[in-house]
C-alpha cells in the first residue's frame, strides 16, 4: 500500500473514531445534565452498544499495521502527523488488551454505578453502594493487569524490544504496579514514587501555613451563610459567564450533582456548575472552575481538532487551568470586587454594608470542611493527599471496598481532625470513583502547583488586577490560549510549562503563592 493510500485510510478512520467519541460524550453529558432517571437504565445499555461499536473501530487489526508502518516511516512526514501516530501507537498498544466485548460490558457496570451512586448519595447511604462500586473497581483493575509493557508512557519504537511491526513479542517480563499505570494514564511519566516526593514536599510547608492561621483572629463571613435562592443565583451567574467571556456562541452551562465540563469541540464547549442555597460563593468558584477546562478546550489550534493532539497533554496541565482560573483569578480582590455589584443587586439585604475587601476575606477564609469541592486554597491538597493514599490502599488489594468509609473517616480524623457526618458528606461526595476516575485525584493538587507557576508569568507579561477590572478577563484567555491551550497534546505538560514560563516544573512557585498570601500579605491572616 502506497503512503498516500495509507494516510487517508488513517484520516477516515480518525475521522470516523472522533464522531464515535462525539456521540459518546453527548450521551455523558445528558445522562449528567439532570436526564430523567427512569431512562438511565436503557440509555445506559445502548450506551455500551456504541462503546463496542468503538471500540472495535479502534481495535481494527489492519489499521493498527497501517498506523505502525506509518510511524516507522515518520522521519517522511511532518512533525504533527508523527505527533499524531506516536500517540496512536501509544493509545492502541495500551488499548488493544482489553476486548470491545468487555469495554461494553464494563461500560453498563459504570452505568449502574453511576445511577446507584446518585440514590445512595441522596440518601448517604455508602453500605448499599458497595456491590455497585465493587466491580467498578475490580473490573478496572482486571483491564490495567492485562496490559503488557506498551502501557507505558513513551511509545514502543521501531527496534524496541517487543516492536515487530507495532506488534509485542509475547508478555512484558516487567509490568510497573497497577496504581503507576493508571496514574501515569492521567498524568504521563509520574508514578507513586514522584507523587510521594510532591506531596511530601507540599504537605511540608502547608502544616505551617495551618498552624500560623490557627493563631490569627477569625475572618468574619456570616453574611455567606444566609438563604441565596438557587433562581437568583442563576441570574447573577449569568451576569459572571458574560464576563469571563463563556458565551452561548460557544458553550452552555448545566447543573449536575458533581460539576464537569465535556468538550464536543472548541466551538462547543458543555460543562455544569452547582449551587449552594446558603454558600453562593461556591456556585462562583464551581462556575469559575470549570470555564479554566472550556477556555483550554475552546483555545485549541483548529488544525488538531477530532484528533489526539486536540485533547489535553495530561489531566495535570487541563487541571493548572481550571485552578487557575479558580483560585488566582476567581478568589483575587480584583474579580470579587468586579462581581460584588452582581451580588448587591440580586440580594440588597443580604450584602448591605459589604465591601470588596469584606467579600475577599470571607471568600478566602480558611476552614476545615468535610467537603473537597468548597475546600480554601490551604486544605484542599489535604484533602487529596487523603484520596491519594486511599486509592493507593486500594488498587494494592490492601484496602478492599467494603472498609472504604471507615479508612476515609479516619484519614479525615487524622488529616483535618474531622469526621464527615454522614457518606454524603465524606466517602460519597465525588464522582470520580463511581465513573472509575482512579488515579485521577492527585493531578489537582499537581495542577495547583503548575496553576501557580504560569500565573507567575502571566503577572509578569499583564496587569492582571486591571484587566479584571476593566471587564478585560478575555485578554488572560487569550494570554494562555497563545501559551498553553492551542497546543494541545502537541507536546507534554513539562514541555508546555517550560515553553511558557522559561523554566523547569517546580513547585516552588504554589508554596511560595500560599505562604504570601494567606500569611505574609496581611491581606488575609496576621498571625497574632
């Protein structure tokens, strides 16, 4: 077969692939958006249908050989196709494993824990969850254990061991720990041992951070606590996404049990947000959240669309910024102080006498919760380091489902000195479980590191203070669109970091970003 041929068997059938995962997603973003739950049951089964129909597709024996010879040939292609084929042939060395049979099959046993997860949360009941979540996290285990040596981050390449035309010469005699498979899945090349060194590095001068805050006097935030109805709150959120620049034009915000966002395309961007009746600042920051994943989504070079290199480098960088976003942008004086007429509008009573400042205070305040999601910038690498070790437990065989609960009450008992009231509130609270999203948790934290060392840039390159309040938060997206976003999955996160920074990965820029501003700033707390 000529190359020509080659290359557009290979275009068809992406082409074809990303209409799959197209349809796929909408479904996802249905099934999340409040779809009605009488007909999850068989949404979910014909769900599994396309999953197989996929999967196949992808699966498909010639196009493997096709992509194989290809990137053996790349040093006659462009830099972006061979971009392009080294992904393929990572994605279906580690993929082909595991059958289209059981990703269906897998696919209905993540519907009915997705279903069951939303009752048993609404009645906080984790006992009757168990047989749900069981095979979630079994199943998953089964798939990664079957992978062989190609599961790894780099590419098999021509004259590697176990590269015969794309194809392993029997199983891996080494195969790295379950857990660093499904970590180095989300975030390429980190694995228990890096993550280990970056928590323990981070918990180290967060303790202090804590401890200094607990001698500082208290942050007044009362006027949070009220009744802020959820229609009102809409309206002013409505008022928030016209700022940021999240129009109808390419994106629509939903409500969801657990806020996330689902790219279609740049030019169609879903993600859902939630309200809180009595905390309206955590409806902000969940919206805030979220449109750091639709910018970096929507900020995507148009030539890698429905492509490999038009997803995300790693979750870790697509987490930098949806934190940054949140925390560096959403919690600053200047975006409170922008927003806070919003509030006064909409609830006259409730923030009478409030100024910027006040709002920034209370809306940066630093207090043990239960719950990851309304976490302060301070606890919330807390509350993944106990995710973290949980996990860890879990995919080591350590830790089986059924003591789940009672080792995350007592992770919180020694982490944060609490204990979550109910399941609701502590082993039930996030989606990423019950969707099977093991080894996702920890690039949040990670993402806060990195989050921290772009915004460090950003301020040297703009007035950031003055672009938000002039109404100008666009020209920050546009800072990192020409940054970080247009590139995709072109390179990996540290090569993306060092292009727009100028430096190596460190995270000396977070801890730094933590310990001035909640401390040495006097902004915030003067220990006494």
């Amino acid at each position: 077969m000529e190359l020509k041929e080659k290359l557009e068997r290979f275009r068809k059938w992406n082409d074809t692939l990303s209409a799959y995962r197209m349809a796929l997603i909408l479904l996802s973003v249905d099934a999340n958006d409040r779809a009605p739950m009488q007909g999850a049951e068989y949404r979910g089964k014909r769900r599994s249908i396309l999953v197989e129909a996929y999967e196949k597709l992808r699966s498909d024996e010639e196009m493997f050989d096709i992509i194989c010879s290809l990137y053996e040939d790349r040093e006659h292609l462009d830099d972006d196709l061979a971009r392009e084929l080294e992904l393929n042939v990572k994605m279906l060395r580690r993929e082909r494993c595991v059958s289209p049979a059981e990703k269906a099959a897998y696919d209905q046993v993540l519907a009915r824990s997705q279903r069951m997860w939303l009752k048993a949360k609404s009645e906080a009941d984790f006992k009757n969850y168990i047989p749900y979540l069981e095979p979630v996290v079994e199943g998953y285990k089964s798939m990664i254990a079957k992978r062989d040596s190609s599961g790894r981050s780099e590419p098999v390449m021509p004259g590697d061991a176990g590269f015969e035309a794309g194809r392993p010469e029997g199983e891996s005699t080494h195969k790295s720990s379950l857990y660093d498979q499904m970590l180095d899945d989300h975030q390429p090349g980190w694995n228990v041992a890096r993550y280990d060194s970056f928590f323990a590095d981070i918990r180290s001068h967060i303790l202090p951070v804590l401890d200094a805050i607990k001698s500082a006097p208290p942050i007044r935030d009362d006027f949070l606590h009220q009744s802020f109805p959820v229609d009102k709150q809409r309206q002013v959120m409505k008022q928030i996404t016209d700022y940021i620049g999240f129009t109808d034009e390419w994106g629509k915000v939903g409500e969801s049990e657990h806020p996330l966002t689902s790219p279609i395309c740049r030019g169609d961007v879903r993600f859902t947000t939630k309200y809180r009746e009595f905390s309206p600042v955590q409806g902000v920051f969940s919206t805030v959240h979220e449109s750091g994943h639709a910018w970096h989504a929507h900020g995507l070079d148009p030539r890698y669309e429905g492509t490999l290199i038009g997803t995300t480098a790693s979750a870790g960088l697509c987490e930098s910024q949806s934190r940054l976003c949140e925390n560096h942008l959403g919690r600053s004086l200047a975006f409170l102080e922008t927003i806070l007429p919003f509030f006064q509008k909409a609830f006259p009573a409730r923030f009478e006498g409030i100024d910027a400042r006040t709002l920034y205070r209370a809306a940066n305040i630093v207090r043990v919760s239960p719950i990851r999601t309304e976490a302060d910038e301070v606890t919330y690498p807390l509350h993944i380091m106990i995710r973290y070790e949980l996990e860890k437990e879990m995919m080591d065989g350590n830790l089986p489902v059924r003591d789940l609960e009672e080792a995350w009450n007592a992770k919180y008992q020694q982490y944060l000195g609490i204990t979550p009231a109910n399941a609701a509130e502590g082993v039930l609270q996030d989606m990423h479980w019950p969707y099977a999203y093991f080894g996702y948790f920890p690039t949040y934290a990670l993402g806060s590191a990195v989050a921290a060392q772009f915004f460090a840039t950003m301020q040297q390159d703009l007035d950031v203070p003055h672009l938000l309040r002039t109404g100008h938060y666009t020209d920050l997206m546009t800072w990192l669109g020409q940054k970080v976003h247009r590139y995709g999955n072109r390179y990996s996160m540290e090569e993306i970091i060092k292009k727009a920074t100028g430096e190596d990965f460190t995270t000396s820029y977070y801890t730094t970003w933590l310990e001035e501003k909640y401390l040495k700033s006097g902004d915030l707390y003067n220990p006494m």
